[in-house]
C-alpha cells in the first residue's frame, strides 16, 4: 500500500513530467541542429542569396531608382524563414520514418509533447535564420528605415510567418510518409510562389497576365507588410491581406498536424 507522502506527490510529479519530457526532447532537438550543421546553413542561405541576386540586379534596378539592398531584405528573410520550414518537415519526417515516433508512442507521454519539443526547436532555428538574414542584409547595404517600431515589427512579422510555416511543415512532414516526398512536397511550392512574387523585381516587370496572381499570393503579401513597415508606412489596409493568409496558415497547419498525428497513432 503507498505511504501517504508518495501518494501526495504523485499528482505534482504527473503535472511536471510532460515538461521535463518537453525540455528533454528540446534539447536533443536543439543538439541534433547543431550536429547537422544547419545552424552554418542558416548563414550560408541568405548570404548566398543576398549576392546572388544582389550582385546581377543592383545596377539594373538603379535605373529605375530602386534601392535594391532596401528592395531585396524582406525576401532574403522570408527565404531564410523558407530554410527553417523546410528544416521543420524534414526533422518530422525523419522521427517519423526511424521509428522514433512509434517509441514516443509507447511511452507514458502525451501526444503532443513531441510536437512541442519540435516546435521549440524550430523556433530556436527560426530565430537563428533571421539573426543571420539581417546580418546578410546589412552587408549588402539594408537600413532599417522604419525606426525601432518599424523594424520590430518587420521581424515580428517574419516570425508569425516563420512559426506558422514551421507548424504546417510540421504536418507535412508527419503526413509526407518519406524525406524524399517531404523534400518533393515543399521545394516546388516555395520556388514557384519565391520567384512569382514582388520579393525579387516589382509586380511591373511582369508579364501584365500574371501580374494579379503575383501582386496577391502570400509572398508577396508578407513581402509588402515586411517593406511598409520598415518604411513606417504600415497601414490596415496593406496589413490586412496578410492576416488573413496568416489565418489560413494556422488552420492548414492545424488541420495537418491532426492528420498527421492521427497517422502516428494508427
């Protein structure tokens, strides 16, 4: 029969285990970034970016009086955002096809700690990734301009963005079944929606039929808000657009991530 003491501190263990786990799994997450070396990606990423498409463009766009460094910043960070998703799906998907989801399963865990511990190393990733996209940035001559309001709200932006990308990658990795298929199921979508956006060259510079998918898809949504707030001209009315993509984000990721754990139980 349990003593008294053991069973007073029974509910208090209960409560704190499924942290402990949470930190536990967060740091061998984080551990497992720094082996891989992605926190060195995170860098090369959007410095390679940055003079890619810096260095061929620039004299160009001086022609039509656009300071390109300004012009080019917010994609560099939606495209280093991009790089931590991608992290996101492909970590899922590899707990998923090692068989490390099926132990998590057996153990006394709940469900959804192994989603947060994800979560809290994406975040840790995502952060990096803006940290070395603004450093990028600044080496090619980006300025914030919309003073300290302005350009917190630039990068907050950015990490809605980043953490909603990182839950639906989440899900797609879960649901994706291979690394291979998760690669597949992420790369295209974020190469065709990058380059057909206001990021590299103005909606005006497209050909006039698909101007109107460019000037509203979700990259160039977040693209205009990240420029108008670091110009300080940000408004309702052009962040608007982005609060609802932003929606649609979090319900796809929700609807995903439910999927995907149904999957994990099965």
């Amino acid at each position: 029969m349990p003593s008294e003491s053991s069973t007073l501190h029974t509910p208090a263990e209960a409560r704190v285990r499924p942290v402990q786990q949470w930190w536990a799994l967060s740091g061998r997450g984080v551990a497992k970034v720094f082996r891989n070396g992605e926190f060195v990606f995170a860098f090369v990423s959007p410095a390679f970016l940055a003079l890619c498409f810096y260095l061929p463009l620039s004299a160009l766009m001086d022609v039509y009086g656009v300071d390109y460094a300004q012009f080019l910043m917010p994609i560099i960070v939606l495209q280093s955002v991009g790089f931590a998703a991608s992290s996101a799906a492909m970590r899922a998907s590899f707990d998923d096809t090692e068989g490390i989801n099926t132990r998590f399963r057996v153990l006394p865990m709940p469900l959804v700690v192994p989603m947060f511990a994800r979560l809290s190393t994406n975040a840790v990733l995502l952060v990096v990734s803006l940290v070395c996209a603004a450093v990028a940035c600044l080496i090619i001559g980006w300025r914030p301009m919309g003073g300290v309001v302005g350009t917190i709200g630039l990068f907050v932006v950015a990490l809605i963005v980043g953490l909603l990308l990182g839950l639906l990658a989440d899900g797609i990795g879960l649901m994706a079944g291979s690394p291979q298929a998760t690669s597949q199921a992420l790369v295209f979508p974020t190469l065709i929606l990058g380059m057909a956006s206001s990021g590299f060259v103005p909606v005006s510079q497209f050909p006039e039929w698909i101007q109107p998918f460019v000037r509203n898809q979700p990259i160039s949504q977040f693209v205009d808000v990240m420029r108008a707030a670091d110009t300080g001209s940000l408004t309702w009315e052009i962040l608007r657009p982005t609060v609802w993509w932003c929606g649609g984000l979090f319900i796809a990721a929700v609807l995903l991530l439910r999927l995907g754990n149904q999957k994990v139980r099965a």
